[in-house]
C-alpha cells in the first residue's frame, strides 16, 4: 500500500516540474434539441477549457442520415472573435454528406492568441439539422473519428501538443407539432323567420398552412375536404370552389349527401397551377337552408354544429392538402351555428290621413303635419297614417292633400280610408284611434 502511494506521489510531482496538463480538463459537448417532424433544430458545439491556453483544435460530428438531414454549419460566436476579436488564422469546415461535418481551426500561425484557461461555454459551431423521423422518437448527434480521408481526429492543441478531450452527445428529440394545415370553419349566427322556420345563408372554410412548417410557405396542389351537418335542422344547397383565388382548376368534383357534402379539386394536372395558404384563406362557399318544419314557432336558440368528416361518400372522401404529389393531414377546426328566432312585430290598423289619432281626418291633420315638420310640434305615433296622399313620403304635400280633401273636394285617402284598416309592413307603432 505504501508503495503505492508513493508512485503516485512521483508521478503528480514529475507532471508539475514538467508543466505538462496532468489533471487538465478540457470538455467538447454537444447541446439538445426538440422539435416537429419536418421542422429544424439547431445544435451548438460547446468547448469548456479548464486547463492551459488553447492553440486550436478539430472535430468530426456524425448523426443518422435516416433521422436527421444536415442543411447548414456556421461558425460559433467564440470562433469568430476567438484571435484577439478575429477570426482564426485556419478554419475549415467540410460537410459529408448525410453522416455529418468535420472542423479544423488554428488560431494563429505564429501564437498570437490562444482559448485562455478557464473560459466555459464557448461556442465553437452551431449545426442546422432538418427533422426527418417520426414524432417521439429520438436521435443522437455524436463526435466522431471517423469522417474525412484522412480522418479528421477529435482533440485540442495545447502547448503545441495533442490532448484528447472528453465529449459528450447531444440529442434531438422528435415530438408532435402543430400539423402543417389547418382546416377551419368559423362559428355562424344565423336569424331566420321564426313563423316558417326558413333561412339560407353560406358558409366559406379555409386553409391555413402553419408558419412553422418546414418549406413554408408550400405551394399545394390540390386538396379534398368533408363536412358534416345535422340534417334534421340544415339541408346543403350547393358547395362551389371559390372563384376569387384565381385558379379555375382542372378537377373539381362536389357532392352533396343527406348531413353532409364533399369537395375534391386538383388545380392543374400538369402543376401549372398551385396555391399557397399563409393566412387563412376561404377556399369554397358552401350554401345551407334551414329546415323549416323543424324551426317553426320556436322560441330560443338552436345552435349546431358543423363538423369536419373523413366518412362521407363511398369511397369516403379523406381532408388532405396536396404537397409534391403527397397527401398531408391538416388539423380540423369545427365550427357551428347558431340559429335565432325572428318574428316580425304584427300589423297595426290605422286609418290613412289620421295623423293626429283622434276620431276623423279633418284639417286638424293637415295643421298637425306642418306643426310636426316646421313648429317643433309632436311627432304622430303612425307614420303610415299621416302619409295622406300614400306616397311614401311625410312632407307638405300630405298636409295640403288633407286641407285639399276637406274643404275642396279633393281626392279621397287611400285604404284603409274611412274605416280602421290593415297594410302588410306599414310603418305604423300604433294608432290611438283603432282598436
């Protein structure tokens, strides 16, 4: 056991009276990464130096080709103010295709500057990776020795020597994203007639690509879409591709199903044509009417849904977006209706000429109309009623038309004239006069 302890001893001492880096460390690392399927993800090559000045050094980095595509490697910002605030007298960087890149960097030829001691976290490179694997799985970008011919070693110069650093991976974790399109149809409040139960109006659902997705903006080529409603309360008119994108396609089949409708274009069989999505964008109009023996009479809101479907037709019609000859699932956003009662106030009787709501038309009216427009008199409770000459206009003309009727044999007011009377839409609040 002595014997032991003393070697030791002689070999710290003899490392000290040589200068050499006995218990140096000095750590190359990788960082980690998550991101969607498709997306990219940025990793930084990171060099901890706790022991003497560094010189320079060289790596390789490899990762799997069928989980990760390798699109850029750029210099780190310690790199590039590493000699004095400059780039280094030597830096090489060479990219191998699908397995990863090698680095080797001199700081200055003549020792002008060096990595001082103690420094951590300098970031030597950062590398750009696009995502090719699936979501939850994961990969591991790792240092290596063996890319390059010959191959590029993985170490640092210290003191003009070679010393083998420690390493460790990074990981790039591969979760679920935001899918690429969305589909989306809009909430719709929707008044109908509440005696029939009738109304039609049009819906308009859009596309949106996420602005994450990787090669956004993507020009797509084509897509097919279902929606389903509640046929007890809607009944689909028509549904028609909207004209003011600007693309009259090649291929547009509609069909309309009892609770539902389907849609599948393709813009251009040559690829001519294709569109981009990068707001939501309204891609048809679909026309709906309410089902009226269904809503008659009621008295509170309806509300529905309309809900995005991969079920209908026969084969059945799947929502995709067409991207490069691949069919893409979008996420589906519903939307619904809600469907109001209307009902319309009811006709009030009054008699035409009988501005002022007393007993008879006489001139009274005829100073009623003129007190009204020109006196700041009061304002009559039925308009329709001081329309005398049934015009459609209240001015001076129906007061004369009056005076004229009762002191110089004028023409008669129209119905309802003499006897209280009913006219569908008369804009009337009441007549004081009739029952």
């Amino acid at each position: 056991m002595k014997m032991k302890t003393t070697k030791i001893a002689f070999t710290l001492a003899l490392a000290l009276l040589l200068g050499a880096p006995a218990f140096a460390q000095y750590d190359l690392s990788l960082s980690s990464a998550e991101g969607a399927p498709g997306s990219s993800a940025d990793l930084q090559v990171l060099l901890d130096n706790n022991g003497d000045d560094i010189q320079g050094w060289s790596f390789g980095v490899c990762h799997d080709g069928q989980a990760l595509s390798l699109t850029a490697v750029v210099d780190g910002a310690t790199t590039m103010t590493v000699k004095n605030g400059d780039e280094p007298d030597f830096n090489q960087v060479n990219v191998v295709s699908d397995e990863g890149f090698t680095v080797g960097v001199v700081i200055c030829f003549v020792g002008c500057a060096s990595l001082p001691t103690g420094t951590t976290g300098n970031e030597l490179n950062v590398a750009s990776y696009e995502l090719l694997g699936a979501a939850g799985s994961s990969t591991s970008v790792d240092f290596c020795n063996s890319l390059g011919s010959p191959a590029v070693e993985i170490l640092v110069v210290v003191g003009g020597q070679s010393i083998l650093p420690s390493t460790a991976s990074g990981t790039i974790d591969l979760v679920a994203g935001p899918p690429p399109f969305d589909f989306a149809v809009a909430d719709h409040a929707i008044d109908y007639d509440g005696l029939s139960g009738e109304a039609t109006f049009t819906v308009s659902p859009t596309i949106q690509e996420h602005p994450d997705n990787s090669g956004f903006p993507s020009e797509t080529q084509g897509v097919s879409m279902g929606m389903a409603h509640d046929s007890s309360l809607l009944t689909v008119n028509s549904v028609s591709w909207n004209a003011d994108l600007g693309i009259d396609p090649d291929f547009a089949e509609t069909a309309a199903y009892d609770g539902g409708w389907t849609i599948g274009v393709v813009y251009s069989f040559t690829g001519q044509q294709t569109l981009a999505f990068e707001s939501a964008t309204p891609v048809l109009n679909a026309e709906y009417s309410t089902v009226g023996a269904a809503l008659a009479g009621l008295e509170t809101d309806t509300t529905t849904a309309l809900a995005w479907s991969n079920d209908l037709g026969s084969p059945s019609v799947v929502n995709i977006v067409v991207v490069g000859g691949n069919s893409i699932d979008p996420s589906l956003t519903d939307g619904s209706v809600t469907l109001s009662p209307s009902y319309a106030p009811p006709d009030v009787a009054f008699v035409r000429g009988n501005c002022n709501g007393d007993q008879s038309v006489n001139i009274a009216d005829g100073i009623w109309i003129l007190n009204e427009m020109f006196q700041g008199g009061p304002a009559g409770t039925c308009a329709e009623a001081c329309d005398a000459n049934s015009d459609d206009f209240i001015d001076t003309a129906d007061a004369i038309f009056v005076i004229s009727y009762r002191l110089l044999s004028g023409p008669v007011p129209s119905a309802p004239f003499p006897e209280c009377g009913i006219e569908e839409g008369a804009d009337c609040e009441s007549a004081s006069n009739c029952p």
